[in-house]
C-alpha cells in the first residue's frame, strides 16, 4: 500500500534529463527541475542511497539533496559529487583517498581499495566544506582519486590523492589532502587566470581559463 507507492514516487522522474556523468560502475542523471537519479553498483555508497544495494533503474538521491536543485554532476569510480543552485558541493562514496572532503585520519588507501562502507565511507550526499565554506560553486569534476570544484569567481579547488600531482599543489602532503585547496598557481599569479570549466581524469586536472587580462588595478 502507502510503501509502494512511497517507493514509486522515488523513482518517478518529473522532467527530462539535462545531465548525465558515468564511470566503471554507475551512472547519474540530473533533471532539468533539479533532481538526482543514480543506478548501478552500490558497494561502498557511490550510488548516495544510503545503503550499498545495487540498483538495477534510476533512483532518486534524497537525504541533503532532496529540497536542493542539482546544478552539476560528476562520477568517478568509487565516489560521486554534485553541486546545487545555492553554490554548495556535496560528495559521497569511498573516502579512501580523501576524495570527499573529509579528513580521513586512516589515510589508509589500502584497507578500502574496494571501496568498503568501513573504510571512512559515505552512503548519502554530505556537504564540503573546508576551504569551500565561503565559495559558491557553479561546476565539478572527479577522478578516480580526487575531486575538483569551480567556483563562480573563476577559483579552482582540488582534494584527495595527490601522489601524481593532480591537485595542482605542493604543499600537500603526498597520499591525501586536508580538504579542499585552492589552486594557487592559477588564481595568485599575474595576470591571474579565472578558470571557466574543469574536467578531470583519473590522475590529471584540466582547467579551462579565460584569457588573461593585464589588470589596471582597478581590481
């Protein structure tokens, strides 16, 4: 009776998709009013249902985002991130690398290489802070081992593994970062370089900019 049709309103989708992000194991799809549907293989939560069961059809992702408007998507192989109309980022799925934001005091990448719930994982969406708090993001993008956030300033932020470079810092320690670090080399250098979009591929960053402009200290 009233479970059904809880359960059916969970999977209706309101409005065409506008968005799509897919790695090794799962798929998401936003819609255009907002809503975030994921399936595919739930181990380790990448899926941000709250549990690990796999899903077969796209199923709304609720918790935090339930009365938020996705704005946009990205999917790695164990973690999964979005952000949302208000500026504000969220992540779920493994954590074994720091790729969620979190400090992981483990930082033992090897006892969740599967992804383990256990091994400091997320099964729901949970809000990046750090040095985000104060930024309002407007894109993401993943890899398999970091995450990357930009900003509506044209700022670039970077978190997780960093063993080959991929987080465009050097002053983070070498497995994972504390959080999220703005991409200095970009944004305090002259002329500064304003990012426009971010892509990321399992170890490397890309970062469009727009062209440089000589300031007049106006700025």
């Amino acid at each position: 009776g009233n479970s059904a049709s809880r359960r059916d309103k969970r999977n209706e989708i309101d409005s065409p998709a506008v968005a799509v992000a897919a790695s090794t194991h799962h798929t998401l799809v936003a819609t255009r009013s907002g809503q975030l549907f994921s399936f595919g293989l739930g181990k380790g939560g990448r899926l941000g249902l709250g549990d690990e069961s796999h899903r077969p059809l796209p199923t709304r992702i609720l918790g935090p985002l339930s009365k938020r408007i996705v704005a946009s998507i990205a999917a790695a192989e164990n973690h999964s991130l979005c952000s949302t109309s208000d500026g504000a980022v969220f992540a779920w799925g493994s954590n074994g690398f720091g790729q969620l934001g979190i400090h992981s005091s483990r930082g033992n990448a090897q006892q969740n290489q599967d992804g383990a719930a256990s091994g400091g994982s997320r099964l729901s969406p949970r809000r990046v802070e750090g040095g985000l708090k104060n930024s309002f993001v407007v894109g993401v993008a993943c890899g398999e081992r970091h995450s990357v956030a930009l900003t509506r300033m044209g700022e670039v932020y970077c978190w997780g593994d960093n063993k080959k470079g991929q987080l465009g810092v050097i002053n983070v320690s070498e497995t994972q970062s504390n959080g999220p670090q703005r991409v200095e080399g970009l944004w305090s250098v002259h002329p500064r370089r304003r990012a426009i979009a971010v892509s990321a591929a399992a170890y490397s960053t890309l970062v469009l900019t727009m062209p440089p402009t000589v300031s007049t200290g106006a700025e």
